[in-house]
C-alpha cells in the first residue's frame, strides 16, 4: 500500500473565497487522487462555511472515491477530503441536505457540471439525477446547462446527455435534473476565434403561468432578433414544476466557441422585460471577441485541465471566480495555465500539458 500523499491545503478565503474554490478542489481531489484541506471555506462570502452545496458534492465523490472526511458538517470553516481510490460511478440521485440553520438548497445544474469531469473517468457508464434549483437568479440554469455547457464538453470529448425531470424554480426550488455519462477520453480545443455560427437559439421556459407569457416572450425575442440582425429560433418551453416560474435563455454555437445569457421571471415582473435582459446580457459577448461567455470558462476549466493536450480560449471579461479557479488547478496539476488580460477585462487562458 502507498503510504498517504501530504494534503494539499487551500486558503478557504483566496480570491472569489466561496463555492468556486470548494467546488474545484473537489473535483481535482478526486480525480488525481491527492487529499485536500480547505481553512477557512468560504472565508470570503456573507456567510462562511461549509453549504449544503458543497456537502452535496463532497459526499457525492467521497462515494465515488470511497473517501475520508473530517469536518463535513454545514457551517464548518475547516474541512478535510481524502479519496483512496480511483473515481468510481458516482451515486444515482442527488438532494439538498440540511443546512446550518435548516432545510438546504442547491444548483442542480451546478452541482452537475462539478460532477461531470469525474463520472467520465469513472470506468463505466453512470447515470445521475439531481435534485434543486434548476432555473434562478445568477446561477447556472438548465437551459445554458443543456444548451451550452454539455455540448463545450463534448466538444472535450465528455460525452453526456441531459433530461429535465422537473423544474426548480428559484433558490429552494426542487426540481430535477438527470444525466447519462459515458466514460470519456478528453482532448483539448483551440479556440482562440469563434469561425463560423452554428446555430442561434433561445428558449421561453415556462410553468403554472397564463397560455400568454411564452408566446408574449417568444415575440419579443423575434423582434429582438430582427433588430439586430440575427437569426434566432426562438421556442417556448412549458415544463412541470410544482410552482410557477418562467426563464429565458439565448444561446449561440460556434465552430470554435460557446455563450449564453439568461434571465429569471419574477412576480410582477413583464416576461418581455426578462427577455429584454437576457437578449442584451447576450448581445455583450455576441459583440465581443470571446470564444466562451464568462461563466462557461469556470464551468469547463477542470476538463480542460485533465485533457491529454493542450487547450486555449478566450473571455469576455476575466473574473474573480474565473481566477480562482485557475489559482486551484495549479495547486494540483503540473501544467502550465497561462492567463493574459487584467482582472474585469478581456482575457484569454491558455493550458499547456
């Protein structure tokens, strides 16, 4: 037997000091094999410690990799993970535990994409459901989830498909996501232009709300796009859900590149508003020069940094979370991560291995 590698320890409050570092480190813990240590989780947020979220994730790998944990309790500061083994499939169903102070929530489609690097490399197929929020504010809804970030991934040779079960809407929504994995040998991508457009697409995701608000978004989108030009395919989605709720995301597919945008209905709030928001979050990386929107980046960089050759994209903006995520993977891997831009301005990276 190997006698126990030396933890790799993590300054919990570095940089973004929240759910990116955590979620990272996780995952690159899993799959090379070396145990973490994590002071100070989240020591950068409102409310530090250990959420119901990474709780989520981390037992979910410590299956997988049959791991010791130390201190994985909601709210703890200092928290220990140790995989003894090569990932195996992960467990079938995922659900928000309990938080520090009750009832947890998570991202469905943000715990899945955390998920997904290491069910590749876990030997067989491997289904997966996971249940939460899977349409909010701010977060990785399941539309760019299954517009965007599942097809960059088999770009990278992560071959997954995806099925909404239910929708979650808002941050205790619980609705639910399920995805099939096939063991996956990843390659790199050069994406340094975008080439040619693929597709242009945008969904109206609607639930228990009048016949009229998906039809009323899915015209405004149209007159959107006819305005600028662009030739988008605009659909309405009418999902379950066991409350109401109504998304719109836009989305586009190049030949070297992916980016979405997408924006959350509120009570008293005009659908055609929230397609207003989201079509103009996605006309600024439409205009921009960038290969991946600013949060897809976060989303494929432990893919790209396990791939067997070299990898280069470009972004719109270079965020703290972005860096973050950068900072952990060379605290793991022996690869050169080169990232060329200042903080909140455009920015490329670029991964050498």
């Amino acid at each position: 037997m190997r006698p126990p590698a030396a933890p790799v320890v993590l300054d919990g409050s570095y940089g973004e000091g929240g759910p990116t570092l955590v979620r990272t480190a996780l995952a690159l813990s899993a799959l090379t094999q070396q145990p973490v240590r994590i002071e100070g989780v989240r020591g950068a947020m409102p409310r530090p410690g250990l959420r119901a979220e990474d709780l989520a994730i981390a037992r979910a790998l410590a299956k997988s990799t049959s791991a010791e944990m130390v201190g994985a309790q909601p709210g703890s500061s200092v928290f220990s993970f140790l995989p003894t083994r090569l990932p195996r499939p992960l467990p079938e169903r995922i659900e928000p535990p309990d938080d520090e102070d009750g009832p947890g929530s998570l991202t469905a489609p943000v715990v899945l994409t955390a998920l997904l690097p290491v069910a590749a490399r876990a030997g067989q197929m491997g289904s997966l459901s996971v249940v939460g929020e899977t349409h909010g504010h701010n977060v990785l809804g399941y539309d760019a989830f299954a517009g965007t970030t599942v097809p960059a991934l088999r770009r990278f040779g992560l071959y997954a498909t995806t099925e909404l079960i239910e929708a979650g809407f808002g941050r205790y929504g619980r609705g639910q996501i399920r995805v099939e994995i096939e063991p996956s040998a990843l390659q790199g991508v050069a994406w340094d232009t975008r080439g040619k457009v693929l597709d242009f697409r945008a969904v109206v995701t609607c639930a228990e709300v009048g016949e009229d608000v998906g039809r009323r978004g899915v015209a405004h989108l149209q007159r959107l796009a006819r305005s600028a030009g662009m030739p988008l395919e605009v659909e309405e989605a009418r999902v379950r859900s066991r409350g109401p709720g109504a998304s719109v995301t836009v989305w586009a597919e190049y030949e070297r590149g992916f980016g979405s945008a997408t924006a959350l209905g509120a009570r008293g709030v005009r659908i055609e508003s929230v397609a207003q928001s989201a079509f103009e979050q996605f006309l600024q990386w439409f205009r921009s020069d960038a290969t991946v929107d600013q949060h897809l980046a976060d989303q494929l960089l432990v893919t790209a940094a396990i791939a067997e050759t070299d990898v280069s994209f470009r972004v719109p903006v270079l965020t703290e979370r972005l860096l973050t995520a950068v900072w952990v993977v060379k605290q793991f891997l022996p690869i050169y991560v080169t990232v060329r831009g200042a903080p909140g301005e455009p920015g490329s990276v670029s991964i050498r291995h």
